[in-house]
C-alpha cells in the first residue's frame, strides 16, 4: 500500500512540524543518503526529466490533480524494488520507493526536506500478495524519520470487485483507509477512499478519497488520465497537464495548508 493519501498529508503535516524548507544542495546530499542514486545525478531540462546513470523510467503518469509522477528502477536496487518521483508545476514534491509487496520502503520530501524509512520488523506488513488471494490486507506499521521521529499508519485495503481501464491499462479497483498517528499517539489525520492496483506492475494507483485533520474534511481525486510508455510523446515531462490552473480556494490542499499555516 503506497497510497498517495498518505504523501499529500503527510507533506503538510511534516512541513508544519519541522518549519524547514531543505532542498537544492540539501536535497542531493539527501538522495544520496536514502540510496536513490550513488551519485545525485537527478535534473531537469526545461521539458525533460534526467534520471541518474544507471536508472530506468518505465512509465509515466499524467494524473488529474496537477502532477506527473515518473516510474523507474536503477542497478543494484532489490528485486522487485520500484522507485517513483512526483512533480507538480512548480517542482519535485515526492521521491520514494516501494518493494513488490507495495509495502512503502522509503521517501523524500522536498518541500519539508525530511527522510522517512520503513521500521525494520512492523507490527502488520502491508501484503499486495494477500490483498490479491484474500481480497483485503490490513497493515500497521512506522516510519522512521531522523528529522521526525516516528509516525504510526494503520489501515485496510480491500477489492471492490470492479475492473476499469485507464488509457489502455488495465487496473483493479480497491477501498481503503488510513490513519496516521503522531509519536505520542495523537492522530495526525485519516484518509478513506479508492485507489487502483496493477497486478502486472504490482502497484498501486491513487484514486478520489476524502482527508480528514482534526479541523478540516476535504475530498481529492489524483487519479491517473494517461499512461506514457519510452518513446511516445510526453514520456519523462516534467509538467503536469491535467486539474492545473485551479484557483487555491478549489485546491484540495487548501483546508490542510490553512490549518497547518504552511506554505506548501
């Protein structure tokens, strides 16, 4: 389970806590550090994403909520080791990893500048294996962060039994929900919706859901429009095409940002 409900929420509720904004130089150093790359080879032209030597883009995700997100693996990663990089028009906002259980491995947060990793032996792993023989996978588990300290996600993914394609592919559509509680146990926020799993791919996919902080309750919908495969137009761009241009008072991170009062 990598469900971008947990990225978008946890961006925010991290840039609050840690009142830092680390990035250019800092950034790299912190590439390097979660073993993205050997070297901090990532750039960007002013249409084209540049991945370190070594590494791969497979695919390319144009979603509905304003970013792009880019799909890669790079020599020497784990077996089934699948890294992903997120952009929104004015930059990098998410890097991380997943393994092929989906369960979430590792990230980066530009805008706040913090690191996150898995726990070394959590309570309940997420199991993309389960969810698909089972038809639901129940997880509970932290993330470690230097910056951080620990955050707790506890939740549930279950198959709907529906079948949609997107642009060509072929996902199955699950129901989920998520909790993230501080070090201290206070709840931080909760997200329940829909998102998408690949099982060729084995992934998933984000979906429409709704995001509750303790002051506010917002919807949101990042889910994908288009698939771009090497070699067709619009693989590795860095811009967004898709619910951009919206007025901040439409944004769905709007209630979020005014109760942090961030700016993300």
């Amino acid at each position: 389970m990598m469900h971008r409900a947990y990225t978008e929420p946890t961006q925010a509720v991290h840039t609050h806590r840690t009142h830092t904004a680390t990035i250019g130089a800092g950034m790299l150093t912190l590439l390097v550090a979660i073993g993205l790359t050997a070297t901090p080879a990532f750039s960007q032209t002013a249409e084209t994403f540049s991945l370190p030597a070594g590494c791969e883009a497979w695919v390319t995700v144009q979603a509905k909520d304003c970013t792009v997100e880019h799909n890669f693996t790079c020599e020497g990663d784990p077996v089934g080791l699948k890294q992903r990089v997120t952009m929104d028009e004015e930059g990098m906002t998410y890097l991380g990893a997943t393994d092929d259980e989906s369960q979430w491995i590792r990230s980066f947060h530009p805008r706040s500048g913090h690191t996150e990793q898995l726990e070394d032996n959590p309570r309940d792993r997420a199991s993309l294996t389960e969810l698909i023989e089972t038809g639901i996978d129940t997880y509970d588990f932290r993330t470690l962060s230097p910056e951080l300290g620990a955050t707790r996600f506890v939740g549930q993914d279950s198959l709907t039994g529906r079948v949609v394609t997107i642009d060509g592919v072929t996902l199955e559509e699950t129901q989920f929900n998520i909790t993230a509680y501080a070090e201290d146990g206070t709840e931080l926020w909760s997200a329940e919706g829909n998102e998408y799993i690949s099982r060729d791919w084995r992934m998933f996919q984000a979906g429409p859901g709704t995001v509750t902080t303790p002051r506010e309750t917002y919807e949101e919908d990042d889910s994908p429009v288009e698939y771009i495969f090497p070699g067709e137009p619009g693989f590795l761009s860095v811009n967004p095409k898709h619910g951009c241009g919206l007025t901040l008072s439409s944004s769905p991170m709007t209630a979020l940002k005014e109760y942090l009062n961030v700016d993300l």
